[in-house]
C-alpha cells in the first residue's frame, strides 16, 4: 500500500479531506516525535520536514520517498543536494504566506514611522511622552528585493500608501504594482534611491550575505531595512556597525543569521530596531492554505506522477 504521512497538526477536518484525496493510501498523520524511522522509509509523500526525516533517510535502508511538501516558501533547511541524488521532487508552500508576511512589514513600518515601538517601550514604564520625529509613508520610495509573490503583496500595500514602489527580481521583469523593476544588477541604484528597502530573498549560495557592508554604504543615512527573508542573505555584523554609526535609520527585523538570535546580541538593546521572532508567515489562516495546496499537488500527483505548484529547481535552490 502506498503511504503518505503528514507531520503538521492539520484538523480533523483537513485531515479527512487530505485522506479522501489519496483513496486506496495509507494516511498516517503524526508529530515528527511520535513516528519511526521504518515509517518515514516507507512513505512516498511526506507533508512536512523535520530532522526525523532527514535522519530516517540518513539510517540506511531503502526509501520510497518521491515528494516533500515543505510548510514553508523557503527551504534553506532541506538538504536538497541529497533529495536530488534520490530522485525526490520538493514543493514549496509559496503563496500561503503573502498576506501575513507583507502585513508584518508594514506593521514594522508603521511603527516606525509613527514611532510606536519607542511609546510601547514607554507604556511599560508609564511614561507619557512624546518624540521629536513623526513621519508617514506616504511619498516615500521603497524598494522590494525578491519581487515573487510576497513582494508583489508588499507593492500592493504599499501603492496603496501612496507609496512609490520599485523592484528587484532575477529576470527584471515587469510586474503588477511595481512603478519600476530591474534585474539584480541594478540593485545597488535601487538601494540608492530607496527610503524603505524590504528584502524578501530567499536562502541561497548566491544570496549569502548578499547585504553586506558595501551595500549598506549604498543606502540613504535615514532609510530602514526590513528583512522578512532569511538572515543569510545580511551580513549581522555590517547591519549593526551601520546603525551603530548612523547610517541607516533603523532595521525591522524578523529574521536572524543566527537565529534564534543570542539574548546577548546588541541587535535588542537598539532603540532603531524590531526584533521578531521569525513569525511573519504566521496565520490562523495558515493550515487551512497549506491543505488546500497539498490536497491540490496530491491530486496532480496521482493524476500525472507529480505535483504542479511550487516545485523546487534544484539549480537555483528553490
């Protein structure tokens, strides 16, 4: 019998759905603590990475596995070069995580601009007081760094400010709610012209530290950096002297290189940063997205021998 195992705690109901998707399949759906490496070895699709099933595949034995449906729109955590060598396609959820992802940008923003982490700070100490500078977004420039499908939510929201939007992508092609875009190679005149700048990069060789000193150098002394991407794409060190030293206006931050980030790190003593703890994809909405795409790559799983939506290149790592 085939057999598919979930290691999300989907519903009842979610469950049930995802079930009669595979008929004539053995469903297991478990935490990855309460399942066994002889389990894993047999299942065809897993819904879900953990380190089990990495180590399952370590252990030696045969593997049936085919398809991973990863919960989230990175995958810097999956060991692709080892699923390539067995032949395993990997899925993605991209697309579940737009709308939460770009409403915690903006949260950040408009903290920001309307200095709401400062008077949070001061509520605690019952302070009431006011600060000197109060800004809107409005007019302002940003400037998107990994234009997929969050970042075209970001554009929206921000058009929606009044805001001036640019982007960045790999093939520089145009996009809805962009004013303009450009390929990577003009990312450093997008930096220099931004007064906001969101990365949104995923985890990759090429991504590495990808913001480093040099392209902090390039940005305006007053402008912020939110990174709801992956920490390895920045340089922590060149982020922190560049706040540090006034260079930057402040950085929204709900990603770390390393994370979590260590309770003795100066990133949480800065007035001019947020700190989040990588909880921008978070939804109640989340596992309700998550199975409709599962269910969905299921079905064209059984109907043509793979999924359709999200899947992975192996070149590119993601």
């Amino acid at each position: 019998m085939r057999t598919l195992v979930c290691l999300f705690g989907f519903t009842p109901e979610q469950e049930k759905e995802i079930a009669a998707a595979a008929p004539g399949w053995k469903a297991v759906f478990a935490k990855p603590s309460d399942i066994d490496a002889a389990l894993l070895r047999e299942a065809e699709v897993v819904c879900g990475w953990h380190a089990v099933v990495e180590n399952a595949l370590a252990g030696g034995g045969d593997s049936r596995l085919r398809w991973v449906q990863t919960g989230s729109a990175g995958v810097d955590n999956v060991p692709l070069t080892e699923l390539e060598k067995l032949g395993v396609t990997v899925t993605t959820a991209s697309g579940v995580h737009p709308g939460p992802m770009a409403e915690t940008a903006f949260a950040m923003l408009l903290s920001f601009t309307r200095n709401l982490h400062l008077s949070v700070r001061k509520q605690t100490e019952r302070k009431w007081e006011r600060f000197e500078n109060y800004g809107e977004l409005r007019g302002r420039t940003i400037g998107i760094v990994g234009a997929g499908q969050i970042g075209s939510e970001v554009a929206r929201l921000a058009q929606a400010f009044g805001m001036r939007t640019l982007g960045v992508r790999r093939s520089g092609a145009a996009a809805a709610f962009f004013d303009r875009m450009t390929a990577m190679d003009g990312l450093d005149d997008v930096l220099a012209e931004s007064d906001i700048v969101v990365n949104i990069l995923p985890g990759t060789p090429e991504t590495q530290r990808l913001f480093d000193a040099q392209r902090f150098a390039r940005m305006k002394p007053d402008a912020l950096f939110v990174n709801i991407g992956r920490g390895s794409s920045v340089d922590t060190d060149a982020l922190v002297d560049a706040l540090r030293e006034g260079r930057l206006g402040g950085a929204g931050l709900d990603v770390f290189d390393p994370e979590p980030l260590p309770a003795d790190h100066p990133l949480w003593e800065m007035d001019n940063v947020i700190v989040m703890p990588h909880i921008g994809g978070m939804t109640d909405h989340y596992k309700d997205r998550l199975a409709a795409l599962f269910i969905e790559n299921l079905q064209d799983y059984l109907k043509n021998g793979a999924p359709s939506r999200n899947v992975v290149d192996y070149r590119l790592s993601y």
